[in-house]
C-alpha cells in the first residue's frame, strides 16, 4: 500500500514537473515568436529605406543588410516570410523609426505606406539643370527625365513642342511620392500648369496675340532681364511695345543664352551675329523656347503688363539692377553710354 502511494505520488510530481516543462517552453516559444514579430529591431542607424521599382524580396533584405537596417536580419527574413512580404514588395521611399518591429516594418513596406517627399524648384536656367535637380529628389534618373522632355511625340499630346515644352514647370512647392514615374510626373506638373492658365488668364493672353507658351517664352526673357520683380511689368510693355511694332526684341539674354555662356556680364557687339533661332538680335519675334524656367511672377507680369512707350532700355549705371528705358534712339545712346562707361571703369570687359 505504501509503495503504491510512493509511485502514486511520483507519477503526480513526474506529471507537474511535465507540465512546468511544457508551460515553460509554450513560454518561451510564446516569448520567442512575440519578439520576433514585435521585438524592437530598427537600429535608427538609417533615417529611410528606398526600394526601387522593380526591386525583390532579396534585393530589400540585401539593402537592409548592407545599410544595418535592423539588428537581426535573420528574424526579419522570418517574419517576412510568415507576412508573405516575399510576395508584396513595393517601391518608395520610407521612413524608419528606430525601435520599430519587424510586424510594423513589414506592414508599412507591404502596404506601400511611404512618405511623400516635397520637391521646390525655381529659376533653373536649362532643362538639363532641371532634369539633374529633379533626379535627386524622385526616383527616375535625368537621362528619363530628358528622354522624355526631348519626345516630340510625347510632348506634343499636352499641346508642347520640344523647345517650348520647359515652360510647363511652373516653380512652386509640390509634394509626391519618391517613385513616381517620370511619366506621372509630367503629368503631375501638366496638371497644375492647367490650374494656372485659368479661362481669364487664357483670355489675357490672347488680347496680347500671344499663347500661353509664348506669354511664358516672354517671361523668361523679362525674368532673366530684370533683377527686381517691382520692375518686370515694365519691362514686358517695352517688349510686347517691339513685338507690336515688328521691331526685334534685341534681348541681351537670348544673346547669352544661345552662346551657352552664362559667365557673359557685358554682351560686345561681336557675340550680336551669333547664328542662333534664339538671338533676338538676328531675328525678330519671340525665340523658339524660354532661355530660363520663367517664375510665376514674370509670367503674371507679361499678363498684367505696364503700359507705357518704352522701346529701349538699358541697365542702369549704378549698378541697382535697375534699367533705364527710353522712347527714341537718342535718349538710349545716351544712357547706354554711362553704363558703358561704368562697364570700363569696374574693368568688366565681357
């Protein structure tokens, strides 16, 4: 009888020790998993994750790797695997927290919840520049982006032709995604032209004789003319006064800009012959294309433009940025020669 309640009570103290085990490994596992899936495992060494379009699951674990992303890749490549990421990668650019879990990592880069990026840009002189700027802050390279921009039959479905297509970037602040395609991005930017070129401002335009691109091809001269915005209107009236009058527009800035030479301060009459469509002092007429990315306020400035009788004007010589304009021949010679004579005596010789 004593023997029996001896095994007796060891087969009880065999069963709870049994399950002591059992609980303590459900635990562990149970810790195991949860630290896996919820553990803090972002290191914080990096501020964002890109995937590029087209990128795979190896292609993402290799850059979490390389750049120290999480500290244990191998239980990021678990759980990624158990949350089906291998099979749901998307591009973008996104924002690490440092401590974040392998669940809400995952989460975040399977659902494509990334985080926009803000793109400004003003006064970019060339395409190329813009092109070069905008590939640093997107995903597509320049070469996509001017690929696309020297498309005659691309950009001719928005109504462009490849000279005049740059006066469609508008500058302003914009905010999209990192991967945005650079189709999506012309479109983008075709969109909020659109919103400008309001129905009235549409109509201010045409009562000048001009279209929208040619009102912005004079913008980008009267931009690159005048150094204070206070004096832009002024200067469109005495530029749309010579379009009126058939009188060529004899712009410094288109002179500049078909040399590709922007170092020039002082245009000498040798660099007035340069064979170029853009030389407004061969040809009369607007040039085929803007010499710079016009701003908002020289393109509102050809459109609320200053009427008044100017047809010459030269840089003043105080050097202000300001311009002294005149109505004759005469008057002009006599305020191009004080700012010549200023030219010399700073010994600025081109």
């Amino acid at each position: 009888m004593t023997g029996k309640k001896q095994g007796s009570g060891m087969f009880k103290k065999f069963i709870i020790a049994f399950v002591i085990v059992i609980v303590v490994l459900l635990g562990f596992t149970g810790f195991n998993y949860y630290m896996k899936y919820f553990g803090p495992n972002v290191t914080g060494k990096q501020q964002y994750l890109y995937i590029h379009t087209g990128a795979t699951f190896n292609d993402v674990f290799k850059t979490i790797q390389t750049e120290g992303i999480v500290k244990d890749t191998a239980s990021f490549s678990w759980a990624a695997r158990n949350m089906n990421y291998v099979n749901r990668v998307k591009p973008g650019k996104y924002r690490l927290h440092e401590g974040q879990g392998n669940r809400k990592l995952i989460n975040m880069l399977a659902s494509g919840t990334q985080e926009p990026v803000k793109v400004e840009f003003h006064g970019l002189r060339l395409k190329e520049q813009f092109a070069g700027f905008i590939s640093k802050k997107i995903e597509p390279d320049s070469i996509a982006i001017i690929r696309l921009l020297d498309s005659a039959s691309f950009v001719s479905k928005y109504g462009f032709t490849k000279d005049n297509v740059y006066v469609m970037f508008m500058p302003d602040s914009y905010q999209m995604y990192w991967n945005t395609s650079p189709e999506k991005f012309f479109k983008r930017m075709y969109d909020h032209y659109q919103n400008f070129w309001t129905p009235e401002r549409k109509k201010q335009a045409a009562d000048l004789n001009l279209t929208p691109q040619e009102v912005s091809v004079l913008a980008s001269i009267v931009d690159a003319e005048a150094l204070h915005d206070d004096e832009m209107p002024a200067v469109a009236g005495l530029y749309l006064n010579r379009l009126k009058k058939g009188m060529k527009l004899d712009a410094d800035p288109t002179v500049i800009f078909a040399l590709n030479d922007f170092t020039i301060k002082r245009v000498l009459n040798r660099y007035l012959s340069y064979n170029s469509p853009y030389n407004t002092y061969l040809h009369t007429g607007l040039p085929p294309g803007p010499i710079m990315m016009p701003s908002v306020n020289a393109v509102k400035a050809v459109l609320n433009y200053q009427k008044n009788d100017y047809l010459y004007m030269c840089a003043k010589a105080d050097f202000s940025g300001y311009h002294a304009f005149a109505t004759n021949v005469a008057d002009h010679l006599v305020n191009a020669h004080k700012f010549q004579q200023a030219l010399n005596e700073r010994n600025i010789l081109r």
